[in-house]
C-alpha cells in the first residue's frame, strides 16, 4: 500500500550527483529526514527480536558463500509491506530518478538490506559489483546506529579505486548516508567493537534483460 507522496527536500541531495561524477562517491550528513531515521531503527529493532535477520553472502551464484573472516553482517531484505521500509524505498525511488536526471545512469530499480554487525563484526575489503556484470551501479548506505562514539569502531572506509589510497573513513552514526560508485570504488567495513546497524543499498540496471536473472539472494 502506497503511503502518501514525501515532501521532497530538494536541498539534502543536491550535491549528491556531482560528488559522484566527480569523485566517485558522496557523503550526506542528515540527507535523510530524522524521523525517517528513527522510524527505522525501530523497524529493524523489531526484526532483529523476532529473530528475522539471516546470514549475508559473498559474490552471486557459483561465487556465492557464507564467510565470517570476510563478511559477518545479519540481514533483511527491504520489501515495502512495513511502512518504514516503504517510506524509505519511496525516498530512494525519488533520489534514483534525480541520480538518472543528472548523471543520465538509467538505473533501474533499487534493492536495500539491513545490516546487523554485532560486535566483531566487519566487511573485508571489497567491490560492490561482480565480474563486469554490470549490475549494482551505485551503492547507497544509510547508517541507523545511534550514539556511535569513537572507539566503537565499524568506520567505512573509501578507497581510491586502485585501492591504494584512503579517501575518507567514516563513522556509521545515525543520519550519515553514502554512495559510491559499485564497481569502482573498493571499501571496507572496520571491526565493530559494538552493535552496528545500517541499511546497504543499490541502485542497479535492469539485468535481467541480459538473461541472467541477477538477485541471488
Ligand atoms: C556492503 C557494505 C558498508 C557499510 O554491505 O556491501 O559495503 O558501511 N556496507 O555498511
Ligand atoms: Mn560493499
């Protein structure tokens, strides 16, 4: 069930489409509206007691496994049945079809999880986008945690895209939302020493039309 059309902060996103042409990622402190925020901690919490979230995986179809040393997140795919979720996705439907204004990316439609770090919990040093199958394009993440504080570890870090150079690391506070380009641009998801909770995003093309149908989730 459609909720209501957002009033649309055209503000929060405005530099979004430059800083990834430019330097291939793009960070919005407070892009999304707070209460949004809140709505899905509270959302995830929820799951997160009723036992919903599963085990991530690595890569897709014959290259996909579960590996704890690499990726030890637990998640949920986002559907638009819980009305956070569907709020949420209405607000990246708005932001996909401004990215496609902007950077003409033709992106196609946007898949989103949460993810639950407990503490331990990292991502190793990875692409978002596998084998040149052009199909994850920018990746979007909207961290959920609240009053991280330094020390509680689970940082992104953004590398330049020879994976050499460091080019930002940043805290997963609440509010702070990402993107980088998914094929381009490696990143990493330091040791939480606490419970970190964020919602990994994608906006993607429409593989399907290549004949391979794409999610393996
Ligand atoms: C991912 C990922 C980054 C983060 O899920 O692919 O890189 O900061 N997440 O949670
Ligand atoms: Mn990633």
């Amino acid at each position: 069930m459609p909720d209501a059309p957002l009033p649309v902060d055209r503000d929060a996103f405005e530099s979004a489409a430059l800083g990834l042409r430019e330097q291939g990622w793009w960070i919005g402190r407070d892009a999304l509206d707070r209460e949004l925020v809140d709505e899905l901690r509270a959302d995830l919490q929820e799951l997160m007691e009723a036992d919903r979230l599963h085990r991530a995986g690595i890569g897709r179809e014959q290259d996909y496994h579960l590996d704890r040393d690499i990726r030890s997140d637990r998640v949920f795919w986002l559907t638009r049945r819980r009305p956070a979720q569907a709020r949420f996705l209405e607000r990246m439907e708005q932001l996909r079809l401004s990215l496609n204004r902007e950077l003409f990316l033709g992106l196609f439609e946007f898949e989103a999880h949460y993810a639950h770090y407990p503490p331990g919990g990292l991502y190793r040093k990875h692409l978002d986008s596998f084998r040149g199958a052009a199909n994850r394009i920018v990746s979007a993440v909207t961290y959920l945690t609240e009053s991280w504080q330094p020390g509680d570890g689970g940082e992104l870090v953004v590398y330049s895209e020879d994976g050499e150079t460091v080019s930002a690391t940043i805290e997963p506070r609440a509010g702070t939302f990402v993107m980088f380009l998914s094929e381009e641009i490696p990143h990493e998801v330091l040791t939480s020493r606490t419970d970190r909770t964020s919602i990994a995003g994608w906006f993607r093309l429409n593989t399907s039309i290549g004949g391979t149908i794409d999610p393996a989730r």
